[in-house]
C-alpha cells in the first residue's frame, strides 16, 4: 500500500481530515465556539466573488436557493476534492470526491449537492 504524502502540495496539502472532522470543526466555528464574535465577525466579512459567492478571511460564503447562506471552505490537490458548508441555524454538509483533475473540475456537482442536502424540505 502506497501512503499518501500531503505535504507536497505545501500549504494546500498542508492538512488531513475526516469527512466528521471538517463537519465538527465548522460547526464549532461557525456556532461561535472557537473564535471571539469579533474574530468570527471579521471572517465572514467578505468581498463579492460573484452574484451568490463571497469570500472572506478563509470562509467561503454561498447563498442558498432555499434562503439564506452556509459557509465553508474546500479544499484540493490532484486526484481529491473537499468541501463542507454549516448554515446559521446548524445545518451542515461535506462532500468528498477523488475525482478532481484539470479536466474534471466537479465543483459544480459538488455544490449543487451540498445545496440540495442543506435545503432538503426547506423550499
């Protein structure tokens, strides 16, 4: 068994997770729990990326079609895809796919799955 080394991809391949871990650690964030209100305040200050994406300090924040927005953040090397949303009121997603390549970008399906998972029986 060949093991995978992270590091080489530097600080993007800076970190190794679980599906639960990236869920735990984004719920206690965004519930307040490890940052001050003024810390968590100045993460999701965000500048526009498009019309339904903003950015802020390491948080990713998208509007959702059913009301409201989740934040996150993904993550990617060659070969791998992550990325977790948490709305304010607690409902949380992650999505992992080892299907990322140049040619084969799945961002797309990856949040129109996150989306339906977060907005399940709210529309």
């Amino acid at each position: 068994m060949r093991e995978f080394e992270p590091s080489i991809f530097s600080t993007a391949g800076a970190m190794s997770s679980t599906m639960e871990d990236l869920t735990t650690f984004y719920s206690a964030l965004l519930g307040g729990n490890v940052l001050s209100p003024a810390g968590l305040a100045e993460m999701k200050s965000t500048i526009t990326v498009d019309p339904a994406v903003g950015y802020g300090l390491g948080l990713i924040k998208q509007s959702l079609p059913c009301g409201g927005v989740d934040w996150g953040h993904n993550g990617m090397v060659p070969g791998y895809y992550t990325q977790t949303a948490v709305t304010e009121d607690g409902r949380h997603a992650t999505v992992v796919t080892n299907a990322r390549l140049d040619t084969n970008n799945p961002r797309e399906q990856m949040v129109q799955l996150l989306t339906s998972a977060l907005c399940e029986n709210r529309s």
